[in-house]
C-alpha cells in the first residue's frame, strides 16, 4: 500500500472514482512509475464484504445520493430519485456489472456516416475507428480474461442459455453463444474459475469476475505509485489564471473539506456526476462550466436502448442458477433500415432475484396479472435487449436550480426522452424476444419496459472539432490540456454493446498517451 502523498503535492495526478475508467488509467498509470492519487466517493468493500442478498447489498454499494429527473422516460415515473443503477464504492460498478465484454463493430464508430442525418438525433463520428481501437480491445480482453479471446473457453451455458438458446436457433439466428465475458471460465490472474453462484449484480464472491477493485487497484498500490482515498466525495475542480487545472477540492469521510494539488485531473465519475463536476467547476474563466466551451458538457446522455422479456414455461428453468448474463444473440446488431429504425441490438440473457423482480416486472404492480406472473417465478426465463439509443442534445444533466446535497452543491437532473428510433427498436426487440421464447413453447411472455441503468454513456464526449463536444480521441478536453475525461461520458455514440470493455480500452490507450505527454513536458 502506498504512502499517503501530501495534499500540497502537485506533482500527482489525480483520478477521480476508481471504476473501469478511473480505476485502470489510475493502475496503468502507477505501473509506469506516475505518481497518483485517486479519489473514490464510495467505501471500499473487499470480497469478503459482498452480500448474496439483493437488497441488502445494493443499499451498501449503490449510489444513492438525491438526483432528480425530468423527461417522459418510463424512469421519471417509476423510479425518480433513481436515474441509473450505479456503484459508489472503490471498484465503481465494475463491482455490479454483468461481465458482458463486446468489442464495437466498424460502422458504430461512424454513426453520422452510417445512420445520415436523422431528425432529433445529434449524431457525431467517433474521431477514433476500429481498426485504431483494435490493439487497444485486444490488450483489455487479454488483461480482463475474457472468455472467447486468447484461446480462453467461453462459460457453460445455464438453463436459462439453454432455452435461450433453443429458441434462437428455431428462429434462424446464427450467432448465439454464451458470449465474451470478463469472467474466468478457468483460473487465470490469481483468481478462480467462476462457480456459477448466480449473484453476479452483488459482487462476485468467489473473484472469477474482473473488477478494478481486486483485478487492478492492488497492483497499483503494489508499486508504491498510487494512493486510493475512499470516501474522498469531489466537489469541484480548481485552475489557474492560465486555465491549467491546479487542484481538486473534495469532502473526506467526516466531511471535512480537503484539497489535494495536481499536476493532471481525469475525471471517472459516470456520465452523471463527471459532467456535474465540470459545471460546479464554473468560474469567471470557465462561466458555463470547466471545458464547456462547446455547451456539449451534461449534453448527449444516452443509457442505451434497454427493456426486458420474460417468460413462463411449463417445466422448472430456475433462470438465476449459473451465471447471470452468460448468453447473447448478436444477429439484430446491424444496421437494417428495412427493420424500420437505424443501429441495432442485441439480446442477452437476464435474471433477477425475486426482490428485483417484483420491483422492476411492473413498479408499484399488484392484482392478478402480476401476482400469477410472480407465481410462475421458477419457471420462468428471462432476456435483456441493449441497444443503440440515438443522442440527442436535449437529454443531459444539468445542475438543480434549487435542490443541494449534504456539501452544499447543486444536485444532478438527468432529463431523457426516447427518440423515435429508440422506440421503434424497443418493439421490434420485444417482438423479437418473445418470438424467441414463443418458438419454444412460452406459456406466456412479458415485454418489461426499461429500469435505471448501468449504462450511462454521452455528457462529454468525444469529438474531432471542439465546437462538436468536449474532448479529443485521447479524452484530453479540448479547452484545458491537463484535464481529462476518463470514463463512458467520452462515448461519441453507445453502439449496441455493453460499454465496458471499450472503456477500459480507452483508459488504457489514454494512459499511455498521458506518460508520453507528461514524458514530452506537454502536460
């Protein structure tokens, strides 16, 4: 464990949250020799700490902070105070994600070009391509094991797989699989293979998945090169006349108001609170937020195309034995017009504990139709649709007018609208995914609409010009040169995979460029 450095050390670079972007720019960092202090809100909560019990464990991890919604988004109704489905703790929700590792296709770094112009969408070409990222995705499925990718065996299928599964291949479609998933089908890094616990969304038990929290931050503190402070909650970031950022002000466990120098800042603190950071940033230089000079800052925000299928059988599928999302059909991610919508999808298998269930089948539901749903729990089979939602410059954050948090600051508001296209896909995915189980003999299906979110993508993104967005293809932003966004708010479109893997390729690519940089005495 490193040596605390001292808040007036102004030769550190601090990241701020420690998840799949902050966590593995802080690591790789460190690994390089760079000194690093990272600043986590949350706690830190060992393996050990985790709870197989949904409830109780989502209240310790979960970000739970007041947010505030706005929007016509099924979410504002149902869940207010609950926007996205995040961790504040050291690991950020690499602790909660699903492990789903998918590399994006050619054409979705090129939506404007692929897509063309579509009437409420602000699309943008990524200014990085495919062939740019693929030595980066091929060293995140190499450091996060990912099952598929350098010869690793993918995961067993579970039952829920096997009904999945059958119901595809009657359907015609071609690429099912139980998916690349940053889990170990077999030991590998010093962690065991995974044991098909089944509570996968709570923290893995057992460590077969990839988190910052145990597969990254302790080889960085292993060098001597980086300080993780828990409990360290952000509150702004501060410059110099010249419009170099100096130094990070935050809030330690007691409260206590900090300030730690730096010599660079990346910010890694989910597409909601990084751009809320940059706006309680403002100043008499910065009026509209630090490196808002484009007004993209909180603009953009997309969680993806998300909703649910479940289904009733006649037979037992107890669907949350096993891994759970260890299966995905791939075929509907393309770009088909002719389906009636542009960008694509794909279907994943899904279980929720009871708990969730009840919460997220139909909120606040009672009466006959969902108690007989509730009924039918052990037999039931359960899928997630992601697909790529359209940015739109109306959906963002923005900082509440009137309603503060506990430090004082100005809250978040995550306003959201479906997009057309948005909608139209929704139908065709439910369709789709009840065909799938309708094909294996589905006493009943339920199409569910969307939940709060893991994926919160957009609010600073990416862009070769700086009037289009906020940062360049290294996430440098491009109006202070020693600021740096480092996590899925860079995201320039959100594709139809899960956003993971291609943040950590990313961080990782934007690590090297950061010690080159620093290296050349740009930074």
């Amino acid at each position: 464990m490193a040596a605390p450095f001292k808040l007036d050390d102004d030769s550190v670079v601090v990241v701020i949250g420690s998840g799949a972007g902050g966590g593995t720019l802080a690591t790789d960092l460190a690994l390089k020799g760079i000194k690093v202090v990272c600043l986590e809100a949350g706690g830190r909560h060992e393996i050990e700490d985790f709870e197989n019990d949904e409830w109780s464990n989502f209240s310790k991890i979960s970000w739970l902070d007041p947010r505030t919604t706005s929007g016509s988004w099924r979410v504002a109704r149902d869940f207010p105070g609950l926007p996205a489905w995040i961790v504040r703790a050291v690991g950020g929700s690499t602790i909660h994600w699903a492990g789903a590792s998918l590399r994006f296709q050619e054409h979705e770094f090129k939506a404007r070009t692929t897509y063309g112009e579509i009437a409420g969408a602000n699309l943008l070409d990524w200014p990085v391509t495919l062939a740019e990222m693929e030595p980066w995705y091929e060293k995140a499925e190499n450091r996060m094991g990912t099952t598929r990718t350098h010869g690793i065996p993918g995961l067993p299928g579970n039952n829920n797989y096997k009904v999945f599964e059958a119901g595809a291949k009657k359907l015609g479609y071609k690429t099912v699989s139980t998916g690349n998933m940053s889990i170990n089908s077999q030991p590998r890094d010093g962690r065991g293979a995974c044991q098909q616990i089944g509570f996968c969304f709570q923290g893995c038990k057992s460590g077969a998945k990839w988190s910052t929290l145990y597969s990254e931050i302790p080889k960085g503190e292993a060098t001597g090169n980086l300080e993780v402070r828990p409990n360290s909650h952000v509150l702004k970031i501060e410059h110099d006349a010249s419009g170099k950022v100096t130094a990070v002000v935050y809030a330690d466990k007691s409260g206590t108001v900090q300030r730690q120098k730096a010599r660079i800042v990346a910010v890694a603190g989910n597409s909601i609170e990084t751009p809320r950071l940059l706006l309680n940033s403002a100043s008499n230089q910065f009026p509209n937020g630090l490196a808002n000079s484009s007004g993209q800052v909180g603009r953009n925000y997309m969680r993806h195309l998300t909703a649910s299928v479940y289904a009733v059988f006649e037979k037992p599928v107890k669907m949350w034995r096993g891994t759970t999302m260890a299966g995905i059909i791939k075929d509907e991610s393309v770009h088909d017009p002719k389906r009636g919508f542009a960008a694509g999808y794909e279907m994943e298998t899904l279980s929720l504990g009871l708990p969730f269930m009840a919460a997220f089948l139909d909120p606040g539901g009672w009466g006959r139709s969902f108690t007989s749903a509730m009924d039918g729990y052990e037999n039931m089979a359960g899928m997630w649709i992601v697909g790529e939602d359209m940015p739109q410059e109306k959906n963002g954050i923005t900082l509440h007018a009137t309603q503060k948090d506990k430090y004082g600051m100005p809250v978040p508001n995550v306003h959201f609208d479906d997009h057309p296209n948005d909608i139209a896909m929704r139908n065709h995915a439910w369709k789709q995914g009840a065909a799938v189980y309708d094909a294996v003999g589905a006493v009943r299906t339920f199409p569910t609409p969307p939940y709060p979110s893991t994926h919160n993508l957009g609010t600073c993104r990416m862009s070769a010009n700086a009037r289009d967005g906020v940062c360049n293809k290294y996430g440098q932003t491009h109006d202070v040169k020693n600021l740096f966004i480092s996590d899925g708010s860079q995201f320039t479109s959100g594709a139809s995979e899960n956003p993971t893997l291609t943040i950590v390729a990313l961080a990782t690519r934007q690590a090297e460029y950061i010690a080159a940089e620093m290296g050349k005495k740009n930074i």
